[in-house]
C-alpha cells in the first residue's frame, strides 16, 4: 500500500525538470530555451507543450552525440549557442541540463564564460543558466530554479526605488497572467511579470512567423527588478531560493510570499497587499467579482456540499484548490503530487482548516498510488490535469481539468483559475461536472436541475 | 545546389534540394546540428515507437522520469485485448542511483511490475543515463529472466548514441531474441508477418480483414496489436510484409538471413500502392493458391468502386490546392505524394526526419521542378517554405501542427499520433475527407495572410 516496498514509477504525476525550465524561459521576450543535453529530451518537451498550448514552441538542444558525452558537451553546447544567435538573433538565451550532462558533469557557468570570452566581440545575447537535473526534482523546481535564475543573473544593480511591483506568479496558464496584468492596472500598478507567458504561449494568428514569438517579460524590466517597491510571489511550497527571495537579499526588496490566489480568502489576501502597495482601496469591479463569487457559492452550495474530491498536480497548485474546496463545501479526501518538497501538508494545514474532514496528503506519488488509495476512497469528482483521465473514467467519475497538461480538451491555455473571476469561472465548472454526471446517470432525462 | 531561403542555416545546405536545380545530394543521416531546433528524436524514441504496441508486454524504461513521461500512452496503437502497452513504467533513477548505479533498482521493479502485472514478456528499454553510468542492462534481464521464467529483453536505446533509426535497429534486435522460440507447426504455407505497422486507429485490422478475404494467414502483427506469443513464432510465416522505411526492415533482413523467410517492401497509404501491396502478395502466394490472384483483384475492383467516386467528390474542392509534407520517414512520403495527385493536389514541398539519399533521389524523380526537397528540417526553415510556396494544406506531425496554424494553413496529422485510420481504402476516404474537411474551412478567410491578399485584390 505504501511507497516504502515499492520502487519503480507507473504513470508518473509530474514532469522532468527542465521542461519546467524551458516554460519559464519562454515568457522572457526575445528569449530561446536551450537545452543541453541529448535531442531527444528537447524534441520530447517540445511535443508535450505543444500539445497543451497549441502554440509554436520552440527548444533548441545542444544535441550531443556519443562522442561528446565521453568527452565533455562543452564544444557542442558552444556552438550550439552560435547557431541559435544566427538562427534567432535573441536577447536571452536561457539554458538548462538535462540529466545527461549532469552526470556527465558539464561545468555550465564555465562553458559559458569560456563562451563569453571567447566571442566576445560579438553581439553576444544575456545567457541565464540553471541546473535541472531530472534525477533530482520535478518540473515545478525546473520553473522556479530557472525564474530564480534569472532574477539572480539578468539583475546586476539597483540604481534608484521606484513604485513598480514585481510579481512571480508560478506556473499559471496564459490566460490568469492577462488575468493578473489586468487586476495590477486597475489598482494603478506598475507591475513586472516573470515569466509572462500570456503572449508568447498564447498568441495571435500570424502573417509572417516569428522564429521567437512577441511578447514575454523585457529584458530591461527583469533588470530594473532590483528598483521594485516590492515583489509578491505565490507559492507555499516553494524552495528556500526563489527569485522573490533572492531579490530582497541583495537588493533589499521586500517580497510578500502569498498563496495561489485561488477561492476567496487567498484572493483577499492578495487584494489587501495590492491595497496597501498601492495606497487605493480595492476597485469596485472586484469587490463586485466577489460579492457575484459569493452570491454563486450560495446558488450551487447544494448540489456540491459534501461531494468527495481527488485534487492532484502541482503542489501550489493543490493547495490553492484545497482552499478553494474548503470554502465551497467539497471536501478533499486525497490530495497528491509527484513532488517531495515536504511541505505540502503544512500549506494545506494553513488553509484547509474549514475542512470537517483532513485529507491524505500525499508527496512523491505517481497515478498508481492514487488509483490505489482512490479506489477505496470513492470519489464523487476528481481535478487535476489530463493525466488521470482513464483513471477517472475507471471509477465512472468527472474529471474537472485544471493545470498543466491539458491534452484532450480544447483551452487549457486560457483556462483561469486565479482571482474572484477565476475562481468563478472554476466553480461553475465543478457544479456543472458534478449536475452533468447526475443528468447523465438519471434515467429520466431531467431538463431542470 | 542552391538555397534560396534565407532561413537556411549555411551548415544545413546540404540538406535541403529544389527538384530540378542540379543533381541531387543530400549529406542526410549526419547527426542533429547543435542549436538547431530539430524536430528528430532519439534512439530512445525510435525504440520505443517500434516495440510499443506490442500488447502484452510491460514496457520498463530504465532512466530519469522523463523519458517514460513523454512517451506514456500517446500513440493511438490499438490492441484488440491486453492493453499493458498503455501503462508508463519508469524505474525513475534518483540522485543516489546515478552516483551508485541504477542495477539493484532495475531489478526490484522488474520484480516488482512482473508480479504485479504477469506479463509475456518484459522490454527494457536503457535510456542516455543509463549509458553513462554504465548499467549492465544484459545481466540484470538475464537473472530476472531466469527468475521469473519470461522473456526480459534488454533494448539498446540509449538517446544520444544517434538517431531514431538506430533505435528501429535497437528494437528488432530485441524483438529477434524472441522470434524462433514458439512453435509453428500448425501455420498455412499461405501466411505473412505484417511488419512495421503500429495499428494506428485500428489500421492493422483493415489489412488483416482484406488479407483475410484473400485467403492469407497472418501469423504476427510487428508490431501493431501485437503479441509476444506471435512474435516467438512469426519465423513460421511464408512471407514478410514490410511497412515503412525502416522501422522494422532490419528484423525482416534477420529473419531472411537465419530463417530464410524472404520480404516484401510495401506501403498501404494511397491506393496504387495499397493495391500494389496485395498484387505484390499476391503474386508471391500465386503457385500455392491459384485462386489468390482472382480474389485480389476483385478486392481491389470492389473496394475501388466504392471509393472512387467518394474520391471524385473532394476533389471538385481540392483541385490545384498546394500542399507541403513533412513526416516521419521517406517511404511515407511516396505515398503521400501519389495520394495527393488523386486530389488534384499539387506538392510544392517534401521532407522527411529520416530518410536516405537514396529516399531523396528518388522523391526528386517523382516531383515536379521547382519543388522543395528537405531532411531534418526544423521550424523555421519549413515556415519560410510554407510562405514563399503559398501552401494551402501542410502533412506532418503533431510538431508541426502549431507551425502550420499560426502561418494559417490547412493541416492533416500524418504521424504517429494520429487518431484517424489512413491506411486501405478506406483510409484513403478518410485522408481526402480530413485534407477537405481542413482545406475547405472558412475559417482561412480570416488568417492574416488570406486577408491581406483580400485586402490587395479589391
Ligand atoms: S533525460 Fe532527463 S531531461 Fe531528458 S527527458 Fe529524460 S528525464 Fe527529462
Ligand atoms: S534522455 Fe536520452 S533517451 Fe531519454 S529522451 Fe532524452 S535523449 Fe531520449
């Protein structure tokens, strides 16, 4: 039953490291994902995300051979940077390891001062790195490492103090960054997304293709980072090095570290740090997203009270839909991730205490455990992504799909979770899985619900 | 040879030709470039392609997490009954596991899944960790094999040591351990294996039903819906029926050389060459049974009866619209490129990830001039062939799809991800139904490049 006697993964629930990584580096405008490291593990990533964002993404690999995995990936990974400044002329070029070169033991920052040295007289890019190895840690330490990453390689300085609030919203859909973007203007904030990957992962029809598509964070706004009045970073499971972190330690900006604003109580708290920052009270069109959040909560509380949820995915991410849960009725009885940060069950603790029942809390699990401890559980509803669908459709249950990936729905990559609206747009989704499958199970054929 | 777009790197030149300008000569098969963003895969991959469908086997990828992660259940190879294909099983290699060897953690999961799951056989599959620190993969399946008392058969992908073909060879010779060991003593002298078709949508059962209507026994699917306990017996099989570039040839070529069982290269995509495939099947069996001739041909009239004016139909829409192919292997593309003239299609530009010079002198004889030639090519280069050719539809993989869209063109997914069955005859309608269903859309009207020309005419 439990992982201890049990050694090998099936149908794993999460993702390698530096697929994290090259996400991350796609939301910085002008910027290439590199990966160095065998072909195969940037053509596999590629494949994934694109099948998620029905967006063009490209990851350049150092494509290393036999050969240079015997005797260092070093010119490879060299000219493989040349290419890339042909091919794309870009600002940043974000590289990331793979396993192989980890265990190989690449010495990344110095190929890449080599690299700088020697091709000096070029119109040399900004190169950020960050080790990913996939042995150690999953996709959500690929994010965050290679955000850090570049909070710690693209700042250099803090010239002056100004108003701007930086923001590091984790691993959310294009869709809740707008939403984010959005919520800043209209508290009159000037704020620095990092990554912002509303455009580059979520974008326009094109006449002339872009080898890197528009938009993402500029460069010159991470390197003003250091000038924030603050910076907010969403996260109760993260690492004790985030970008958030890094920046208050040597620039001395403060960083208020908020939950995933998922539900109502995690989105007040990020809308009083917003009210304080920016010295306004909350806008009228939130306070009236909320009171219509509230009045919904109301209208559908009966059909949900008490439905039993599986909530697995990302950490952060199931923390914030345990507290959304907590404040609508549904109770979680399984909570999972693939990750071992050990620090799940203390932010559910934090936030679930409207819970009648705890949950299991589980780190470091794959589907089959889930299955296995789901299977005697009985769940009324499962969310998470589309990894557990067949486990779903097994147990003849909805599956409500949020997160990353979304491989067999149409518009994962505008699906908002995040704020009084989106946790609106969530809650009307839970409802109707939950009346669909009723309507469907029923032999009458109620038309009214 | 000349390049005309300037999105071609000087290094990858040689890998792109226009049919007509000068002779032919592709420097392909050299590894991915460094920094290119190829759309190639690695030996892994190739691997992994080839011995997946097989049904009821477990399928164990010694490495890190992401190797089994990218690859679990995202072929659409059907299996008629055991579906252990589908599961993603990874021995998910640890820090401390690098450092110490991964040895005793491929053998505890191979305890482990074999008891849990009692599969036929076992594929291991070692990935690029695995070659670097230096697993001996051949021990450990040699006492788990002994221990359990199946096959566990230890497959030589690891990803950096070239490209997806070497991994087709990894997979056959893994799969040849197991040929040889079943018994054939009940099989017909009118019977064939079926190499290198992967049931995509069910496609293996169209083949088999028309074989079966002319009287041939399949022994084994290689590897579609696919059965450990036919593949131990499929050298009793008269005939070697082979899809495909290069998938499964190298298993085909060991299997003539130790069991003599000759082979046929065929391809079931487009109808001259899905008839041509059961002629050709025919033709072999002919002395044996000389009614087989007869049948064939009247599976051909019929099937063609029904099909063509359904054919007739699409292409009063598709006339003179362009298109662009970019797949996986060559011998896909021949297909495709005959398919298309059925249509009244037009092939203004034709790559593949994998094949030969040969695949390509050959594709440059098949294409009008002007058209564009290329082999591993990479996103960039194939936008910038989408727009100086004007295309209408693109073929290609699920890479290629966003590619295709964001420029506004017509896609059909001709790749291992495919949902639709295109093989037969009736994978013929419903190619030309998917290329109309995309190429007669309105939606194009709206795509920035559409508009624009608009916006000039008036
Ligand atoms: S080798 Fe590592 S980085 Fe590459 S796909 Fe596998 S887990 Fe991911
Ligand atoms: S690690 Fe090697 S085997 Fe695995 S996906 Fe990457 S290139 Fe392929």
């Amino acid at each position: 039953m439990s992982k201890t006697n049990y050694v090998s993964t099936t149908n794993a629930c999460k993702l390698c490291t530096p697929l994290g990584a090259s996400l991350a580096f796609r939301g910085v405008e002008k910027s290439v994902p590199f990966l160095h490291g065998s072909q195969g593990c940037a053509t596999y990533m590629r494949r994934y995300i694109i099948s998620h964002f029905r967006e063009p993404m490209d990851i350049a690999s150092s494509a290393l051979g036999e050969k240079h995995a015997v005797y260092g990936g070093g010119p490879n990974l060299k000219k493989g940077l040349l290419n890339v400044m042909k091919k794309y002329s870009p600002r940043v070029v974000g590289v990331a390891t793979t396993c192989l070169t980890e265990t190989i033991g690449d010495h990344v920052s110095g190929i890449l001062h080599e690299f700088k040295e020697e091709f000096g007289d070029l119109d040399l890019p900004e190169l950020v790195h960050v080790s990913t190895p996939s042995y150690n840690g999953t996709h959500m330490d690929g994010w965050t490492g290679a955000v850090q990453a570049m909070a710690d390689q693209l700042v250099f300085e803090k010239t002056e103090t100004t108003e701007s609030v930086n923001l590091f919203p984790g691993m959310v859909s294009p869709g809740d960054v707008r939403n984010l973007k959005d919520i800043f203007e209209h508290f009159g904030l000037d704020v620095t997304v990092l990554p912002d990957i509303s455009e580059t992962l979520d974008g326009p029809a094109l006449l002339d293709y872009e080898p890197i598509p528009s938009g993402g964070t500029p460069v010159e706004r991470i390197q003003a980072m250091s000038n924030a009045a603050c910076s907010i970073e969403f996260g109760r499971c993260l690492p004790g090095s985030t970008a958030g972190i890094t920046l208050e330690n040597k620039y001395g900006v403060p960083c208020h570290g908020l939950g995933m604003p998922v539900g109502i109580r995690e989105t007040d708290r990020f809308m009083d740090v917003l009210a304080k920052t920016s010295g306004r009270s909350v806008p009228r069109r939130y306070l009236m997203d909320r009171g219509r959040l509230v009045d919904a909560l109301v209208d559908g509380h009966k059909y949900i009270s008490g439905k039993r949820a599986v909530i697995y995915g990302e950490e952060d991410l199931v923390v914030g839909l345990v507290a959304f849960m907590s404040e609508i009725g549904v109770q979680p009885i399984l909570v999972a991730t693939g990750s071992k940060t050990g620090k799940l069950a203390g932010a559910i603790a934090k936030v679930g205490s409207d819970l009648r029942q705890q949950p299991l809390i589980r780190e470091g699990v794959d589907f089959h455990d889930i299955a296995e401890q789901a299977d005697e559980l009985a769940p009324d509803l499962v969310i998470g992504h589309s990894k557990g669908y067949r486990y779903c459709r097994d147990w003849g249950v909805p599956l409500v799909r949020v997160g990353f990936p979304i491989h067999d729905r149409f518009g994962g990559q505008r699906l908002r979770i995040l704020g009084y609206g989106g946790a609106q747009k969530l809650y009307d989704r839970i409802v109707n899985a939950v009346l669909e499958k009723k309507q469907a199970d029923s032999h009458i054929g109620y038309g009214y619900l | 040879m000349k390049c005309e777009t300037a999105a071609v790197l000087e290094e990858r030149k040689g890998q792109v030709h226009r049919t007509g300008q000068g002779p032919i000569e592709m420097a392909c098969n050299r590894d991915s470039l460094a920094g290119a963003v190829s759309q190639r895969a690695c030996v892994f991959c190739g691997s992994r392609v080839v011995l997946y469908p097989i049904a009821d086997a477990l399928h164990l990828v010694h490495g890190p997490i992401g190797c089994a992660v990218y690859t679990w259940d995202i072929r659409g190879s059907l299996s008629s009954g055991p579906e252990l294909h589908r599961l993603s099983f990874s021995t998910d290699l640890q820090e401390k596991d690098v450092i110490f060897g991964g040895e005793k953690k491929l053998e505890a999961a191979l305890d482990e899944l074999i008891d849990r799951h009692d599969p036929k056989a076992v594929f291991v599959y070692s990935t690029c960790i695995v070659g670097i620190i230096g697993d001996d993969l051949e021990a450990v399946c040699r006492t788990m094999s002994e221990k359990k008392g199946i096959p566990v058969l230890p497959v030589q992908s690891e990803g950096f040591k070239g490209s997806k073909r070497e991994g087709y060879n990894a997979a056959c010779k893994a799969m040849f351990r197991l040929v040889g060991t079943g018994d054939t003593s009940d099989i017909s002298p009118v019977s064939v294996n079926i190499l290198g078709d992967f049931n995509l949508a069910g496609e293996i059962w169209i083949i088999r039903e028309y074989l079966e209507r002319m009287g041939v026994e399949v022994v084994a699917n290689i590897s579609g819906d696919g059965r450990v306990a036919d593949v131990r017996r499929c050298h009793g099989a008269a005939l070697n029926v082979v899809q495909c570039s290069g998938a499964t040839l190298d298993l085909a070529k060991m299997m003539e050389e130790k069991y003599g069982v000759p082979y046929i290269r065929v391809s079931y995509l487009g109808i001259e060459d899905m008839a041509d495939s059961l002629y050709y099947i025919a033709d072999h069996f002919k002395d044996i049974d000389p009614e087989i001739t007869t049948k064939t041909s009247n599976l051909v009239r019929d099937e063609l009866e029904v099909l063509m004016p359904e054919l007739a139909r699409f292409r009063k829409d598709l006339e003179g619209k362009k298109v662009a192919i970019y797949v996986g292997g060559a011998f896909k593309a021949f297909s495709l490129i005959k398919a298309f003239r059925h249509l009244g299609m037009q092939v203004v530009m034709v790559g593949s990830q994998t094949g030969t010079e040969e695949d390509y002198r050959e594709l440059e004889e098949i294409t009008d001039p002007g058209t564009i030639i290329v082999d591993d090519s990479n996103p960039l280069e194939l936008s910038a062939f989408i727009k100086e050719k004007d295309v209408d539809v693109f073929v290609g993989g699920v890479k290629e799809r966003p590619i295709a869209f964001k420029m506004g063109v017509g896609f059909c997914d001709h790749n291992h991800e495919r949902k639709e069955a295109l093989e037969g005859f009736v994978g013929m309608f419903n190619f030309a139904r998917e290329i109309h269903t995309s190429a007669i859309s309105p939606v194009w009207k709206f795509v920035p490049r559409r508009e624009q020309k608009e916006a000039e005419h008036e």
